[in-house]
C-alpha cells in the first residue's frame, strides 16, 4: 500500500500548499485586475485538464504534479477575486481530480496485489477455474478492454476530440454489451483470480466512462444555460432602445449555432430525453423569435453567406436544402442556394433505442449547412438550414436529411450579394 499512501500523502499536502499561498498573497498582492484573474482561472482550468490527461494516460507523477500547479493557480485567483464566477467550478474540478489520482493509485495498488497471487502458489479453486475453458474464453473478450495499449483499450474519459469522442463511444457501447452478455454467463468451477480482477476493472472503467460523458453534458447545458441568460439580457437592452441614430443591434448567427451546438453536443453525451434539453430549446426559440424582430427591423442589413463547400456532391446537398424548403413552404420560390460549410462536421453519440434506456444504438452523423432564398407569399426569406445523414450498421451513408435552423427576412434585391 506505500505507492498507494504516498499519493494520498500528496494529495492530502494540497490543502496545507493552499493554505500557505493563499496567505502569501494576502500579505504581498494588491488588487488584481480582472484580465489578470481571468487568465490565472484559465491557466488552473487547463492545468486541471492536463492533470487528468495525465492520468488517463498513466502518468501519475505528472498528474500530482499538475494538481499542486492548479491548486497554486486557484488560490491566487482566490486571493485576488473571493467571488471569481469560476472559483466554484475550479473547486469541484480539483476535488474530482484528487478522487480521480486517488482511484489510480488504487488501481496500480490492486493490480500489484494482483501479480503477487500471480507469483504465488495458487490456491485449488483458482488452478481448477483457470483450466475451465470458459474462463479462458471470457478473459480473450474481456481483457483487451483494460490492458493500456490495446486498440480496444477503453479510456475511462470522454472528450472534446470529436474524433477521439466517437472511437472511445464505440469502444464502450462495445465493452457495456460485452460485459452484459458476461454477466448472464455461468462458470460451473468458478472464475479465476485473474478474471475477477478484469472484471472488477472494465465494470469500473465502464462506469467511469459513463459518469465523465455526464460530467462533460453538464458542462455543455450550463454554458448552454449561461449563454442563453446572456442572450436574453443583451436582447432586453437592444430593445430597450428608441434613439433612431442608436438602432438596436441583432446577435450574431455565431453566437446562436454556439448555444445550438452546445445542447447538441450535450445531447450526444446523455439521454436525449432529460427535460433540460425541452426547456433549453424552448429558451432558445424565444431568443430566435426577439432576435428575428429587431433583424426585421434592419431587413437592409441582411446577407447570404457565399458557397464555402470544398467537398463533394455539393449540388447533391443543395438539392436536399431546396427541397426541405419546398416541403415545408408550399409554392416556395428559390431565388439563390449557398453551402455555407466547408466541409462535413462529424458528431456521435450512444442512444437508447428504447424507452427503457437499456438498449443502446452508437450513432455517427455528418452534417454540413447551407442556406437558402426563397420568396414565400410576396415576401422574401432566408433560411439557414442544417443537412446531415447518419452512417449505417454496413459503414454506408443513409439519405439526407434537414430541417430549418433559423429564418430572417431578406430584400429581394440583397440576395444577390455576399456577406460576411
């Protein structure tokens, strides 16, 4: 147990470093500027990910190491603004990370127990279970999931990597059936040593897996959550104005895919079907809706982006962009399409494929945005349109989808020009 001690013990020295520096600040500091903290409360919050990389990767000195810089990092922060809006955060951060280190010297602790009955003489019940061939095959499926190196690995953290995102979902969605259909598995001699260890670590990494794609949907619903609060604030001042030489200012389309993407990435995280999802977008809607008045309030303002696609079928796209226009717009005439994306954005995500949350469907999707001009009953209308389609089970690309993100109205004679 000393590794095990010896982390703890390093753990535990944070709170008495945090004590000693937050002191020394107070003594030699005066007031910080506010630029200044919130650099310090970046520097913390990227050193906390560094540290919990570090981890994943097994590198658990440098995670001590980069544990002690945040909490050095989080204390002048504290010292100079008590009621910085990302103390709070960074606290909860640091305390899952000294879980987090605590976990992995367990781990190490327990795998080295593990190969010390490996070099024992080993006991009747075991030596019988590890020539059952059941056993053998069940440590064939299971083992590659915990053993650091293995492509099928499965790396107990999700990810801001889309890529890196989509292969550990993959990973997991496989690992969690694998060892469901374990579970159900009966061994008339018993299970090995060695096979109880494996099991014991890929039902904890699962779970951990699990608990960090909670963790990161949390992150993204409440900067969804903060940005909408934000957007509505703004929105109340800009409408608030009457001075004609003063017009109120519309958000930028940036600014609304932003809290867009945000609950989308959220929702590839957790279960589509938490009522904060239904609430957020009902927020988001009314932004679009005020947003929208103050756009038709300077309608001479608005553009088309131009076509920026770089990759194939473009006029397949377009086609599709054209046509979910024409569906929904009876009678619709399209005046100009332009693909907006430079390429396909790809995205994943586990979903349940009943109501019961049991059954689960990896799903990867690619999507593009376009828009589309289009005169509807004498008045002339942008539309900004998302295109997707979903790879299936044979690794080919299923039927394009759409749907209308956002509307503005557009003069008929400013369709023609580019924007910005």
């Amino acid at each position: 147990m000393r590794f095990f001690q010896t982390s703890l013990g390093s753990v535990g020295r944070l709170g008495t470093i945090a004590t000693f520096i937050f002191l020394l600040l107070a003594w030699q500091c005066g007031p910080a500027l506010a630029g200044e903290v919130d650099d310090l409360a970046k520097q913390a919050s990227a050193a906390l990910r560094s540290a919990k990389g570090n981890i994943t990767n097994g590198k658990l000195d440098e995670a001590r190491k980069g544990a002690e810089e945040a909490v050095a990092l989080i204390e002048k922060v504290r010292a100079a603004d008590p009621q910085h809006k990302q103390l709070n955060s960074l606290d909860k951060q640091l305390e899952g990370l000294k879980k987090d280190i605590a976990r992995a010297e367990g781990k190490i602790e327990r795998q080295k127990q593990s190969d010390e009955r490996s070099n024992r003489k080993q006991e009747p019940a075991d030596a019988a279970a590890r020539k059952d061939p059941r056993v053998a095959e069940w440590l064939a499926k299971l083992q590659p999931y915990v053993t650091p190196g293995d492509p099928k690995r499965l790396i107990a953290s999700a990810s801001r990597n889309s890529a890196d995102l989509q292969a550990r979902q993959q990973i997991y969605a496989d690992a969690a059936a694998t060892l469901a259909e374990y579970q159900k598995a009966e061994f008339p001699v018993g299970k090995s040593d060695e096979l109880v260890e494996v099991e014991k670590e890929l039902d904890q990494a699962t779970k951990d897996f699990a608990k960090s794609c909670v963790e990161y949907a949390e992150q993204d619903l409440k900067s969804a959550d903060d940005k909408l609060t934000y957007a509505d604030k703004w929105l109340a001042k800009q409408e608030a104005k009457k001075d004609p030489k003063d017009p109120p200012l519309y958000m930028q389309k940036d600014q609304l895919r932003e809290i867009l993407d945000l609950i989308d990435s959220a929702a590839t995280l957790i279960a589509r079907n938490d009522p904060r999802f239904a609430s957020l977008r009902e927020r988001m809607a009314a932004i679009e809706q005020r947003d929208l008045a103050i756009r038709k309030a300077r309608i001479d303002l608005t553009r088309m982006l131009p076509d920026r696609w770089k990759g194939d079928a473009m006029e397949d796209l377009k086609a599709k962009a054209v046509a979910v226009v024409g569906e929904k717009f009876s009678g619709a005439t399209v005046l100009r399409t332009t693909l907006i994306s430079e390429n396909w954005k790809e995205e994943s995500a586990l979903e349940s494929t009943d109501t019961t949350n049991t059954a689960l469907r990896f799903r990867v999707t690619r999507r593009a945005i376009a828009q589309v001009a289009a005169k509807v009953g004498g008045e002339v209308w942008l539309y900004t349109l998302n295109i997707s389609k979903d790879r299936q089970s044979d690794g080919t690309w299923g039927e394009l989808q759409g749907h209308i993100m956002f509307t503005d109205p557009i003069l008929e004679q400013n369709v023609a020009l580019d924007g910005k």
